[in-house]
C-alpha cells in the first residue's frame, strides 16, 4: 500500500504533490498542484478516494 501524498513547494509558486518511500525519500510520483487538480476537474469517478490518496480513485 503506498503512503498519503504529502504538499511541498520547493519554491515558491511550485506546489508539488509527492509520495515518500519507508525510508522517507520522495518515489518517482512527483505531480504539479495545477495538473493534478485540473485532471481531477476531467475526471467523474465512480469510487472515491481516500484522504491523502486522491490520485487513486477508481481502482
């Protein structure tokens, strides 16, 4: 199972969505705020997601 996803602005004006693995490294999965609620706009699910883990509704 894979970890909440956790806010970070490395700068400011970039707002990044990233996961971190058990040793508390960021995994490969690193997605731009404005992307990531855009597709969200796209999309209707049929399930919902849990807290923290909106990139994996309808799974």
């Amino acid at each position: 199972m894979s970890s909440k996803r956790e806010l970070i602005e490395p700068h400011e004006g970039d707002k990044r969505y990233v996961r971190r693995d058990e040793n508390g490294r960021f995994t490969n999965d690193q997605v731009d705020v404005g992307r990531s609620l855009a597709a969200d706009r796209r999309q209707h699910a049929a399930h919902k997601a849990r807290p923290g883990h909106g990139d994996e509704g309808d799974r």
